[in-house]
C-alpha cells in the first residue's frame, strides 16, 4: 500500500458529464484521460507525479479502471512504460505514461526516440512530473532538450484543473493530428493544485485493447530500420511538424491576453502564469482576478512554437519579456530567431534581466518584470517596489540576520530507520579497516552521505550504485570498495547494471542491496520483493534468487539489519572473502516509515478498545550517561537529543530520547556493538495492562519504594 | 482587491509536529467563513525530519497561495529556533505565536553546529511582536502531549478577522467525527492556547 490513500478520492473519477469535478491536479489528470477514451496507462512513480501513479493503483483496485476497458501497469521502469506506447503506433488506441522527469526521460529515452521516429497512429501522451526548484530531489535541468531532440511536442500547461483537462485532452487529438508523442509537463504545484471543472463523461476506448489484437496491423515503415529511419527524419519536418503547428493554432491552445493593449508585452510558459500574475500583483500590475494591463502571450505548447503567432504579437511592440524557466534559455533564443527571420525589430529580453537559473517563484520574478518595465514600461506601466526593496528595511535586515543564526534542519534518515544500523555497521567498519570508497546510489539510503555518518562519494542514478563502482574492480583496490543500492533501483535496473555486470566482467565488489520492502523514497509502493499480498501484482519474489538467477554464488542475507554486530561481521566477511566473483550483501528490515503507517493506528484501536497493546521504546539512564554523545555521532536519530544533566555537579547535558522514539533499539545496538554505552535500556509501556501484570506492577512500586526509603536513610549523616 | 485586504499566516515546525494539519484547520475554518483561501507547503522531506512550512492565505479573491517574505500577519511557530528562521516572513506589525519548544537538529547534538542561544530573546530584540510560551507544559498539564497543535491554534484564535469560536468549532467539529471522547479535552486545550497568547 503506497504512502498516500486516494481510495475515497477516486470515486470522483466516475462523476458524468456536466457535474462539477473537485479536487486535486492528479486526479484531474486522471479524470481528463478517461474522458479521453484512454485505452492504458502506465508510469513509474517519482515525485511529483508519484501520486499520479497511486490514483491510478488506487483505482484499478477500485475496479474504476476495469469499468472502462482501461489498462494500468505499474511499469517496471520509465522505460518500460515508454515502450509500453508502442501500442499506439499500429493501432488507433489512446495510450498514457507517466514519470519523474528529466531523470525519467533519460531512462525512457531509447524507447521514447524510437516512439517518435516512427510515430504513431493512436494518441501517445507522457506525463512529466517536471521536478525543478524549491523541494526537487534530482539535478536541475529541462525536459525540454528531450523535446526538441525527438521532435515530440511538449505542452505547458497554465496551471488551473480547466487548462490541464484542456492539455490532456487536446494532447491526445494534438498526437493523432501530426502522428507524434505529446509530452505534457506538471510541474510540482501543478500536480498539487486544487481547483474545479466541468466534467465530461467517461469513454471507453474504441477500439478497446482486445478488438485490435483481433486485427493484428504490421506496417514496417512505422518500424525504425534504415532505410526507414532516414524516411522518418524527412517525416517529421516535412508533415508531422507542419500538422502539429496547425493544430495548435487552429485549436488556440496558446492564449494571448491583451490586458490594456500597449507596446510592450511578456511571453511566457504556460506553467509561469500564476507565478507571472502573482509577480504582477506584488508590482501592484495585477488584480486579484489576475486582470492585468500588461499584454501576454501564454505558451501552453513550448514546442514546437507557433512563428507567426509570436511575430504577430512581437510586431507591434517595443519590447518583449521571455519568461522561461530554466536554462539554456531556449526560448529566448527561438524567439530572438523566429523575429530576426522575419524582419521584426521587437527588443526581447529575457535571461539579462531575470535570474539565469533556478526556479521562477513570484519573488524571483518581480525584480526581472520590474526591471522589464522600469526600462521600456512607460508611465502607464510603472511597478511598485520590488525584491527586498518591497520590505520594511529594518525588518529585511534584521531577517537576513537572524536566519543566518539558526542551524540547517536537513532531511535524513526517519527515526527507526532500518538503514540507520546498515551505515552505523559500515562506521563501525571503517573504524577498524580504514576508510574506503562508498559507491552510493539514489533512494532514502542517499542521506548517508550526511552526518553523522558521512559514507559515501559518489551516486550516479537509481540502480546504478553497483555499476558506479565497476571502474575500481582492480586487485590493489578490491577489498576496498564497496556499493550500495536499493530494493527500487535493483529492481529498476540494477539486477542488469551492477549484478549482472558485476558477474559478467569477474568483478569482487561489494555490493549491498537494501532490501526493506517497499520503494520507499517515492511514496512506498510495492515492489516485486515486497513483502506486502497486492491483488493487481506479483509480490514476495525474493531478491536473493534474482542476484544468485545471474550467476551470484556469495550471497549472504542480514534478515534483521538492526543487529549492528552481525551486519558489522558480514560485511568484514565480504571485505575480507578470498572468492572471486562479487559479493553481495541483501540487509533486511522494513521500511519504518511505513511498518509505523500500518501499527500506530493498530494499536490505537487497541487502546481504544481496551485491549492490551505494547509499544517499545529505549531511554537513557541520566545516572549513567557520560554525555560524550558517541551515541549520536553513530546514530543521528532524531529522536535522541541533549537534556539538562539532573545532577547538579555535572554540567555536560545528557543525552535524553524523545517521545518519536519507535522503539527499534538501534541506538543500544550500536552502544553496545562500538562497546561504548551502558546507560541505555529498553522499556515496553504497556497500555490496557492485564490484572497479573497490575499486581507485578503494584509490588514493583513497592519495592523500589522501600529500597528508595532505605536509601535516602543510609545516605543521611547520623 | 489589494495585497493587503488578504491575511497571511505562515506556520512553521518540524515534520510530524503537526504543521500541515494546523494549517488545514486553519484554511477549513476561512473557507467556512466564505473567504476564498489558498494554502501551500513545503513537505516534501519532512516526514524524515526535515523543517515544515505550510503558507495560508485568505481574503475576498486570493490566486496565489505563496506568503511574500515580509509580508506575513501572523507566524505560527511550532519550534522555536524555526521560528526564528522563519520570523523576517512576518510584516513588521504581524504577529508571532511561538512554542517555546527546543528540538536541537541531529547537526547540533552532534556537536557540529549550535543551537541559537536565546532564540525568543533574539525575534524580540529584532522588533518581532511575539507571545512565547511552552505548549507543550500546557499540553502535558491537560494530561495529553498531543494537545500542543490544539494549544497553539487557541493562541492565535483572537488575532483571526473571524470570531475565535468559529475557529473552536471547526478543531471540535474534527474531533466529533473522529474521536468524540476527545471533544472536552481539546475545548480545554484551545482556551489554554488562548488565555496563554
């Protein structure tokens, strides 16, 4: 069960035509693709369209899907799912995917260029989760350089429920009218928006799946094969971009506001609006309707661009804004071309004046509009202070001065974490063996790179923790190096990447694959090793078979990675092996985050119905602890932290675990493993206890009561 | 319809403190009320221990739902050295409410970075107008820790354009449907919140 339940939320997908539909971005999305006759769906989740990925789980187990003909796959990778398209090249079927992007894109990449050389008969959409600026997790950079490379279209998309049901369902007619892939890009917020539009009915798709394998279409010059290819190429310039720029204009899918007329205008990505308008509000250039006496022209569709739509709303200006978000500033420089061909002289700024790169917020925005308009506004057009300048100044000061002050609050790993234990062994080890190399990969276990634990130099994708460290498989450097990848990535790619590519090249690496049940850094969806019964898939297949299925021999599962010991000594074990051939490590233990998702609401309807419920949890015994911290700097728990020391001849404070404690007992483990700690100790607190164990209570009390009396007595001076 | 006819609140904390469900209350009282209300966070991380902000905004039209740095009318502060990371969002007549709270980072308690010295000391020095208090003793005091996020919005219930019952009775209305025995002591838990601003 993913992270996020959307199994009241879906319902809403069967809403007919002419109701109101509510709700969030994703589901809106959903909703827009099976009023479009989708015919399947497919995607692997990654913010920000992970839940994109869990409504469409959700309903299918809803049987939603199912009503329509409609059929979901829970795509192995993005690549996968871009293959998955190919059901739309002979067949007239409507067909959506869906990814974290760029990352994504480059994974589905292959598949996706062979998509668009051949092209496609039924309408091929792919939904980018573009993850870019404020809360990204990747490296910054465009999806659209894949767009233009392929020559797929890419649309943009203000970011309101209308405009994006708009997209999806203008995207699929967009891909039949010019036989391309559309990619349609929501950025984070846009997937979060909440909002409303107008419902149509459901479709189901004509033909369905089954009525085309009734009809099998092998046409081979939708194949790429040269001399086939070279045919593709001169397709897509000579019909296929033609038929895409038609379409576009003829259906207005780019808008242009033209405010209060004037001779300056701005030009910006569908995706901007709001955060253009908001800009413009704050310059005091907007109402709150979003009225603005500025002339826009908005790009729902960033590629290909309509030229004379942009010289025509260029020609009678002095001077345009390009808005883009991102760099290299394509845009600009398209449109820069498109008015220099044609003899218009429009002044375009753009990058000059707003910040080359990083995310578009209103506030990033208004000094760049502001600066545009102080220099070619006018007097009609004038903006109100901007940036800092729009701050009370002693307040902006003393901000800037106070923020610096407070320490940096980084993500890192969940209290609990079973991965917590896993990088405190590798700690451990390095104490005894010396420093090595870590080859780390994409997922939770990333934050492993930051303290207190600091393991790790490199990551160089998801599933590519093994593969990062093929370069250093040399006899003087073998018992040195060491990989790491997740359940996620091993399943994505890494069984081929690193495993297989480990057996194949005679590779001794260590490899450690983190095995806890879930693909957890997306939202906790289920994985082909989860542990988890799923009815849509196929669960419980053991990672241990696949990597020894390659050719595998030293295998060792740690089935409980919370005993630092025996992690600690078979990763010596791995290290120190005179075999030949890689060695893998499988550590176990659930995901915490999720295991907790599932108990602490079981065991508060326990308490509830005055059942017995036990829940553990460590301490720290004040009395005993030195406060040297060496707990923390092998734990970084969140839930241990310093307090007061209760003796008042000690002023080094104590360390004192928090409320958040689940309970998992690594920081005694590692205590314990590293020989360091004494003082803690593990205590079940038992809710709705039985009578036997009151009564054991009551005598307990009593004893320590009376050895507490006798105590004090002794300790008195006579 | 102006920047200023919007009101601003900005609640910050810590992941699992209950920043994003102060914030939904909030936003669910306004829209009751028949304001239009946008709401953002940033939370993507915070579940793992990272630093919570969740933005409300609401007044006649509202299109964005981002609080412009300086611009904020009231502060909820969960913790409050984030509080302090968070205040220059306040406009210079807005108002902080601060749980006096301390949760040192795992950066501080290991000794590589420290916790700011005097935090509340720090926002008033700065002209920050704020009232400071541990929910968490007033919580503890009621016999419920959970109360705080219960707590802290009693204390801003009285700084809202919008009776602080209304705000009392859309936190209880909650509790009916989920927990109904919960009720009394959470009606206690928003007066203590109050009375303590």
């Amino acid at each position: 069960m993913a992270e996020r339940s959307f199994a009241k939320e879906v319902q809403d997908l069967r809403i007919g035509a002419g109701e109101t539909f509510r709700g969030e971005g994703i589901l809106a999305v959903t909703k827009a693709l099976l009023q479009s006759g989708v015919a399947y769906v497919g995607g692997y989740q990654g913010a920000p369209i992970s839940h994109l990925m869990d409504v469409l789980g959700d309903a299918q187990q809803q049987g939603i899907l199912d009503e329509w003909g409609v059929h979901f796959e829970s795509s192995a990778s993005e690549a996968a799912a871009a293959a998955m398209l190919a059901a739309s090249v002979n067949y007239p079927l409507r067909g959506a995917v869906t990814w974290k992007s760029p990352v994504g894109t480059n994974v589905a990449s292959d598949a996706l260029a062979n998509l668009s050389s051949g092209g496609v008969k039924g309408g091929a959409l792919v939904i980018v989760g573009e993850d870019y600026g404020e809360g990204s997790s990747i490296m910054q950079e465009r999806t659209h350089a894949f767009a233009m490379k392929s020559q797929l279209w890419l649309l943009d998309p203000r970011p309101n429920l209308e405009s994006i049901v708009a997209a999806v369902e203008h995207g699929f007619a967009l891909s039949e009218a010019s036989r391309t892939p559309v990619m349609l890009e929501l950025r984070i917020r846009a997937c979060h928006v909440y909002g409303e539009f107008t419902a149509k009915a459901n479709r189901t798709p004509s033909p369905t799946l089954a009525e085309a394998l009734a009809q099998p279409i092998q046409d081979t010059t939708r194949i790429t094969l040269p001399p086939v290819a070279f045919q593709h190429e001169q397709e897509k310039v000579a019909s296929r971009w033609p038929d895409a720029v038609s379409y576009i204009r003829e259906h207005h899918l780019n808008e242009v506001f033209q405010g209060a007329g004037g001779d300056v205008g701005l030009v910006l990505q569908g995706g901007l609006y709001n955060s253009v308008i908001r800009a413009l509000q704050l310059l005091g250039l907007a109402d709150a309707e979003g009225a603005t006496p500025l002339p826009l022209y908005v790009m729902n569709v960033t590629y290909p661009l309509v030229d004379d739509e942009l010289v025509a709303f260029c020609a009678d200006k002095r001077a345009v804004l390009m808005v883009e978000e991102g760099q290299p500033d394509f845009l600009e420089q398209a449109l820069h071309s498109i008015l220099r061909k044609a003899g218009v002289a429009t002044r375009v700024e753009g990058k000059g004046l707003l910040p080359a790169a990083g995310e578009y917020t209103p506030f990033a925005l208004e000094e760049g509009v502001a600066g545009f308009l102080v220099a070619h506004g006018g007097p009609d057009l004038q903006p109100g202070p901007a940036g800092s300048k729009r701050l009370d100044p002693v307040a902006a000061e003393a901000g800037a001065r106070l923020q610096g002050v407070v320490p940096e609050r980084p993500a890192g790993f969940c209290t609990g974490c079973p991965e917590r234990p896993l990088f405190g062994a590798i700690k451990l080890l390095q104490q005894e063996l010396g420093e090595f190399h870590v080859s780390c990969d994409i997922g939770c276990h990333l934050f492993s790179i930051l303290p207190p634990f600091h393991v790790g130099n490199t990551t160089m994708g998801y599933g590519l923790g093994a593969a990062g460290s093929a370069a250093f498989n040399v006899p003087s450097g073998r018992r040195k190096v060491l990989s790491v990848m997740g359940d996620g990535g091993f399943w994505h790619n890494g069984l081929t990447s690193g495993i297989g590519n480990a057996v194949f090249n005679k590779s001794d690496n260590v490899i450690v694959i983190i095995d806890n049940g879930y693909s957890s850094a997306t939202g906790g969806q289920d994985l082909l090793s989860s542990a988890a019964h799923n009815p849509a898939r196929s669960t419980g297949n053991p990672i241990e078979n696949a990597v020894r299925g390659v050719g595998v021999s030293w295998v060792r599962t740690v089935p409980w990675t919370y005993d630092v010991g025996q992690v600690r000594d078979v990763l010596r074990d791995a290290l120190a092996s005179e075999e030949h051939g890689p060695k893998v490590v499988i550590a176990q233990s659930e995901c915490m985050l999720n295991k907790q998702r599932r108990e602490k609401p079981r065991i508060r309807a326990r308490v509830r119905e005055g059942k017995r419920a036990v829940r553990q949890r460590f301490g720290v015994d004040a009395d005993v602890c030195t406060g040297d911290r060496a707990c923390m700097r092998l734990s970084g728990c969140p839930s241990l932290t310093l307090a007061d020391n209760p003796d008042p001849l000690r002023e080094q404070p104590v360390t004192q675990v928090v409320d958040s404690c689940v309970g998992c007992g690594y920081c005694g483990e590692v205590a314990h493993a590293a020989v360091l700690c004494p003082s803690f100790y593990r205590a079940d607190v038992v809710h709705n206890p039985s009578l036997f164990e009151r009564a054991v209570d009551r005598l307990r009390q009593r004893a320590i009561d009376w050895l507490a009396t006798r105590a004090v007595t002794v300790e008195r001076p006579t | 319809m102006s920047e200023s006819q919007t009101t601003n609140i900005l609640v910050v904390g810590i992941g699992g403190q209950g920043v994003m469900t102060a914030a939904e209350i909030l936003a669910e009282a306004a829209l009751a009320e028949g304001y239009d209300v946008k709401k953002t966070e940033v939370a993507g991380m915070a579940q793992r221990g990272g630093m919570v902000t969740s933005h409300v905004r609401f007044g006649e039209r509202v299109l964005s739902p981002s609080i412009a740095p300086g611009t904020a009318d009231i502060m909820v502060g969960f913790e409050v050295a984030e509080a302090l990371r968070w205040c220059h969002y306040l406009r210079p007549e807005g108002v902080a409410m601060v749980n006096t709270l301390q949760l040192a980072p795992p950066v501080v308690s290991v000794g590589l970075f420290e916790y700011p010295d005097d935090p509340v000391g720090k926002m008033r020095e700065a002209g920050v107008k704020l009232y400071a208090f541990d929910a968490g003793e007033i919580a503890r005091g009621l016999g419920d820790l959970r109360l705080v996020n219960t707590v802290m919005l009693g204390a801003i219930a009285d700084h809202l354009p919008f009776p602080a019952e209304h705000l009392r009775e859309r936190i209880l209305e909650r509790f009916r449907a989920r927990k109904p025995e919960a009720v009394p002591i959470n009606e206690q838990a928003f007066e203590a919140g109050r009375q303590a601003a």
